[in-house]
C-alpha cells in the first residue's frame, strides 16, 4: 500500500478518540452494525509484538537476539518457537530478522496453524497464501517437500502430488509437449519475466483471476522433479479430490481486518479516510462474504476423506465467521466442527458455535482470529 496517498494531516473532521486509537466515524458505524466494542483497539499500544523464532534455530541463539533487538524475550508457552518483544520493538533491521532466523507473526496466527496439525508427511494446501513469495518461504520456512502456487482460490483444483494422475490430454486440453519440471531456481526464464511485466503493466491483481494456478517453488522433494508438467498441471475432478484429496488444507481467507490491531493502527498512518475504499465499501464487504464461502467450499472439496482443514480470519465480527461456518455446515452435512487439540491451555474463548475459538485483543494479548476447524467424513 502507498503510504504517500494521504498523511496524518489530511485526517477529517469526523474523526472521533475512541480508546488510545482515534478511530474515524464510518469505522465506529462497521463496528456498532457489527457489535464490536471500540474499546477493543484501547490495548493497540499495550499488545505485544510477537516473533517466532525459525525451526532449527536454536533457543541458545534468544540471548543473542535479546542483546541484538534491545529487550527481553518472552516465551510463549503453548505456542512452540514464539516469543513475545515490546510492541515498540522493531525487527526488520536487525540481523536476525535478516538472516531468516526470525519473523514477525501474531501469535494468534501461530494459533491458525498450530490447530491445523501438521504431521510429517501430510500434504497440506495453504489456498490464501499470501502474494510475496520471499516472505511466504521465509515465514514457514517451507521445506524441501512443499510447492508454492499463486491462484484463485475459489478455482484452484490441483491435487498433491502422491494422487494418481490421469491422463489429461483429452480431459483437460493441456497439450504434452513434453516438457517436464527440473530442480527449481529462483531465477525466471525470459518468458515468465516478459508474462508478469505484462500482467504488471495490464494492472492484473493478485491472485490472478483465472482457474490456471502459477507454480512458483517447489521443493527438491516435492515429487515434481522429473514428472511431466502437463501432469501436474491438471486441474482435478471432483470425484479425484474425494479420495486423494490434500490431509490438511487452511483456509486463511481474506477479510475486512478488522481484528487485526497493527492493521487498523496503519489507517492513521496512510489515512482514515482509505479506510472507507479498502474495508467499509458495502459492496467490498458483500463481495468479501461470497469470496469466503467460496474459499471454504472449494478447500473442503480437496480435503481428502478424514483429513481437517481450518478456516480463519483476523475479521471480529460474526458476519465473516460463524455466519460462514453456519451456512457452510448447512450445504456439507459431510463436514463437521472439531474441537482443537491443546485449545483449553490458549488465551482465548469460544465462538458463539461450539468448538470454535476467538482470539482477541482484550482475551488473548494478541489481534483478533476466528478458528474453526472441520473434519470431511466419508458421505
Ligand atoms: C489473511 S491473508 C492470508 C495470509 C497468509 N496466510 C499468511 O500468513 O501470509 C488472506 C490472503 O488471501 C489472498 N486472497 C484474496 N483473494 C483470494 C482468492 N480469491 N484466492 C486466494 N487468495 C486470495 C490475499 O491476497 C491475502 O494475502
């Protein structure tokens, strides 16, 4: 976002001080139609700033850390690798941020992917990944056996790679010409330089409106080396997803951010006012709603039978969460919730659907997430 579009001087009028954020008349509206307290945002400055140190990254290395960042960390103790720093503490110029071995990650987050439970072996699709692949790869520090795609997630049909894959020709028109992945390089070819300068200049937004999802890495061990393209490219039946579908898929949707405390604390930075174009917009809102029962459909169409997947937002209102869940659970008598393990020992309390969970600022110390977790029983 461009932080040039307005400055804390172009601020309006209409601006009210709701708690230690001075939060614009039209954000007080979205949170009254919501039900959401605007006392919420009184704990922007006291929340802390949570960072997850890299796996493998020692926690010999947190002393070294500490002298580097100037302050104390604080372990989070049901959250492996996560640690707790003064909000006012800033990491992107420190060496350690640099160097990989930490990153900067809510802690409510951390929470999102910790109730996905990951085991060794598991493919697992991530449908809402973020755009910037460089912090993708340092974020999750993805392994050798992962694959990093940018699409719609609405669209994107690809199955893992262990699936049996067909014969795609005549089902999907994709024409074998032969060509099969090599070990993957962070260099582009000419050709895909020339693609995204093009969808840069036509303005194309991320993720790319289409069903024909971009692969953008992929590990030495992620089973496509040497595999045909045309065979990994293949977008999948429903019938396929049912049976060798992904053992765990996060639907980490997109949202109005709302609970997102960082988030909403840069309005006062680029301008309350935008605020009204990137969330209040009735029409983006709207749209917003559709896109996250689309997401979850279509996540839960490539779970396996017997896998989970999780669905969560950084929204605090009911409308892009339980409303969600409902209407999802009302169309898929085959998905049911389930409680997440470990849960009872998290800062947090229930959604108003049992085994739901909400982080929020006031509860947890941390910005606000909505967590359900759902389970694909055979139908
Ligand atoms: C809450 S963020 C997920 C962040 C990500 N899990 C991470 O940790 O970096 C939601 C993401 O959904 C992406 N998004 C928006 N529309 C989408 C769509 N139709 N399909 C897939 N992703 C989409 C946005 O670009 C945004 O990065």
């Amino acid at each position: 976002m461009d932080p040039s579009e307005s400055s804390p001087s172009d601020r309006k009028e209409e601006e009210q001080p709701a708690a230690s954020l001075p939060l614009p008349a039209a954000f007080l509206e979205f949170l009254g139609d919501n039900g959401l307290d605007p006392m919420l945002y009184s704990a922007s400055d006291t929340i802390p700033r949570y960072i997850r140190l890299k796996p493998g990254v020692e926690s010999r290395m947190v002393s070294e850390i500490e002298s580097e960042l100037k302050c104390e960390l604080w372990k989070v103790p049901w959250l492996p690798n996560f640690y707790a720093i003064p909000p006012e503490v800033q990491i992107a110029g420190s060496k350690a941020y640099q160097q990989g071995k930490i990153y900067g990650i809510d802690a409510a987050s951390g929470a999102a992917i910790l109730a996905l439970d990951v085991q060794p072996g598991d493919h697992v699709l991530d449908l809402c990944a973020a755009p910037a692949c460089r912090t993708m790869l340092q974020k999750y520090s993805l392994g050798d056996r992962s694959r990093l795609f940018v699409a719609n997630g609405t669209f994107f049909s690809i199955l893992p790679s262990n699936s049996s894959l067909g014969s795609i020709e005549e089902s999907t028109g994709i024409k074998d010409n032969g060509s099969i992945f090599s070990e993957w390089t962070s260099k582009r070819s000419w050709k895909e330089r020339q693609k995204s300068k093009k969808a840069k200049a036509a303005g194309s937004p991320h993720p790319p409106s289409t069903s024909e999802p971009e692969l953008i890495y992929y590990g030495k061990d992620s089973g496509l080396v040497g595999v045909r393209k045309c065979d990994v490219l293949c977008p999948s039946a429903d019938v396929d997803a049912c049976t060798s579908g992904y053992d765990k898929v996060l639907v980490d949707a997109e949202c109005t951010h709302d609970g997102s405390i960082k988030h909403i604390q840069k309005f006062e930075f680029w301008g309350w006012e935008t605020m009204d174009r990137r969330v209040l917009d009735a029409q983006r809102i709207d749209n917003l709603l559709h896109l996250q029962l689309r997401l979850l459909i279509n996540g839960f169409r490539l779970l396996k039978t017997g896998g989970s997947l999780v669905y969560s937002t950084c929204s605090l209102t009911v409308a892009q969460n339980e409303d969600v869940i409902r209407q999802f659970l009302l169309k898929y008598p085959s998905a049911e919730l389930q409680s997440v393990d470990g849960a009872d020992s998290w800062p947090c309390r229930s959604g108003s659907i049992q085994k739901t969970l909400r982080f929020d600022p006031g509860t947890s110390q941390t910005s606000g997430l909505f967590v359900a977790k759902l389970i694909k029983l055979p139908s």
